[in-house]
C-alpha cells in the first residue's frame, strides 16, 4: 500500500503516516521511484499506535512498546505497559486537582463580580478578581503579553480533540527536542534553537497551528542566527505552557 492507500484504509491523515515513518515507529520499504510502501500488518501496527495514544502514551513510549508488541509476548507488553499507565493515572489525577482548583477560582470570581454594582470606575478589587481575599494590598500591576490588548482575557480551552491534541504534542516533542536552552519571560518561557538541528519549517508550521486551536498561547517566533520561540499565556495557563513547551532551566 501506498502512503495514500493506506491513510484511506486506516483512516490516519498521510501526514501523520509519514511523521510515524520518519519518527521510525512506521517503518516503510521503498518502491524503486522512492514511493514508500506498507503492507497489511501496518494497519494493525497504526490501530496498536492508536490505542496506545488514546491512553495518553507519548511517542517514546509507544516506541519502546512496539518491540514487544510485535515481537514478544502479551505478558512482556503487559509488563511493559502496566508502569506506564500507572504513572499516567497519578498525572491525570494531579491535572483534575488543578482543574478543580482552576475552576474554584472561576467560581470565586464569578462571585465577586456580581457583587460589584458600582457605576463608577473599577477600583483594585476588580484586578483580584477570583483570589481569596481581595484586599487592596494584593493588587498587583498587571501587564498583558505582547500583542494582546489590554483586558482582553481569551478562553482557556483547545480546540483539538483527544487523539488530535496528542498528535500535536508527539510532534512538538520532536521538535521540541532541538532546544538549546530555556529562559523565564514575564508570562512564559523562551526557547533557544540549536540552529545546525532545528527545523524551522515544522516550527514555523507548528506554531501557527498551536495559535489557532489554542488561542491563550501568544507565540512569536523569531527568526536569525539563532532561532527562538517566545510563548506566553494568561497566569491561569501558566501551568499549560510549562507542561507542553518546558520548564525554563534553573
């Protein structure tokens, strides 16, 4: 089967069948023109990829199982797997904490904000919005990432659903794996490039892409001798752009 066929029969988008392929967790054979060709155990190979990403498994560790998988014995993926999924279900569990307390704080403000009936000016209470206590001497000056207008807050949500989204992050995992460095910046992270390694067109596409369905990520990409993508987020999402991008190095 053709990269085309074989998209077709499995329902993979073909670009996501030549990232697996050159991520080696796909392997192909060439035709003599250089077409690449698959036969009918790459279904299976894709639905095994598949289940294992719907479970939240990342690239590397798909890699690993795809050995045993194919090779071994149930009981050897089963030991394999098992570990995982463990370690898994402990971030999922960490993540729904944060969400609840995510969502205590939306409930807190909302709250607060129905309490104020004043027609006069905001006054400092209103940039504490959602906080425990909203004494004046919390308040803080805020500064809204670059290029964002002032007040203007976006929605904390992606468009992608499951499988999309992991797809995502398995391809910014790889090209993620260029970073030469990673620095705080007031509101985000900044990636350094090692630039004999780094593919800018993948970058450059991923970006634009991560702009569109996540739309509280400001991204800029600067381009030069030395590439570096800047990422920046509302406090809320902080957490998010720490958990895909990295953390800045100590």
């Amino acid at each position: 089967m053709t990269v085309s066929e074989l998209a077709r029969r499995s329902g993979v988008p073909a670009t996501t069948v030549r990232f697996y392929d050159a991520e080696g967790v796909l392997p192909a054979r060439r035709s003599p023109s250089g077409y690449r060709l698959y036969d009918g155990a790459a279904l299976e190979r894709l639905r095994f990829i598949g289940t294992a990403k719907s479970l939240g498994l990342a690239l590397p560790e798909i890699r690993r199982l795809l050995e045993p998988w194919q090779h071994g014995r149930c009981s050897d993926v089963r030991g394999e797997l098992g570990p995982l999924l463990d370690r898994r279900i402990v971030e999922i569990d960490a993540r729904i904490d944060e969400l609840r307390a995510f969502g205590a704080r939306l409930a807190r403000a909302r709250g607060q904000l129905a309490a104020l009936t004043r027609d006069g000016p905001c006054d400092p209470s209103c940039a504490d919005l959602g906080r425990r206590s909203t004494d004046p001497a919390l308040a803080a000056l805020r500064r809204e990432p670059a290029g964002r207008a002032p007040g203007a807050v976006p929605v904390i949500a992606c468009t992608l659903d499951g499988v999309e989204r992991l797809d995502r992050v398995d391809r910014w995992r790889a090209v993620l794996g260029d970073v030469a460095g990673r620095e705080a910046i007031d509101g985000g992270v900044r990636l350094t490039f090692d630039p004999d390694r780094v593919r800018i067109g993948e970058l450059a596409e991923l970006a634009t892409a991560e702009a569109g369905c996540c739309a509280f990520f400001a991204l800029t990409l600067h381009l030069g001798a030395t590439p570096i993508l800047e990422v920046r987020a509302p406090a809320e999402a902080l957490v998010l752009v720490h958990e895909l991008f990295g953390v800045p190095d100590a």
